[in-house]
C-alpha cells in the first residue's frame, strides 16, 4: 500500500469504521480494489483473502480477489494505490473524489 493509500484509509476509517477490501472482477468498475465497510461486502467460496493489511491502530484491514481472478493474477505483484478521479458510487472513497486502483507488476521469478 501507499503512503498515499495509508493516508485516504486512516481518514475513511474515522467515517465509516473498520474497512475491508475486494478486487472487482471487472463488473461496476473495471477491475478495481473496492472498499467497504467491513462486512458490508459478502465473501464466500469463490474468494480468497490475499493478506491483511497492518495499519498503524493495530487493526488489519483484509483484501480479497475471487480464485478465478487470482489464477490469471497469482504470478504479480500487486500495490494499492490512489489517484484523482471518482471511481464506483459503491466503493467508500467515491464521495471524496479519489478511487483506489491496483498497480502490478510481475513476480521476479528468482
């Protein structure tokens, strides 16, 4: 995660509580990270949780992708980051003008 990523969570945080993470398979916005509320956003078999987030207050903040994403992803190095621009009306961060977004690259296969 970014600094700048960092910085839009901590403040989210303070309006709708813990968040978590899941990374759109292309349907409502691309394929974007979208952020809820914690809980607010259903995960079931077909997903899998990529790691937890360590924030500085001690919580973690989780990041999901569906399997099926994850078999054309698993080989990239994924950051999420922040830019200008309104993404989804249902990802949190949309009333603050800023979206999420994913930068990658490949895995080194060293």
């Amino acid at each position: 995660m970014t600094r700048e990523a960092l910085d839009l969570v901590q403040r989210l945080q303070q309006v709708h509580g813990p968040l978590m993470f899941h990374q759109s398979g292309g349907c409502c916005d691309g394929s974007s990270p979208m952020c809820f509320p914690a809980g607010d956003f259903r995960t079931g078999d077909a997903d899998i949780l990529l790691g937890t987030f360590g924030l500085p207050d001690g919580t973690g903040l989780p990041f999901w992708m569906s399997r099926e994403q994850f078999e054309y992803w698993k080989h990239t190095h994924l950051t999420l980051d922040v830019v200008d621009g309104r993404g989804s009306g249902f990802s949190v961060e949309a009333p603050e003008g800023k979206r999420f977004l994913i930068r990658s690259r490949l895995m080194d296969p060293r």
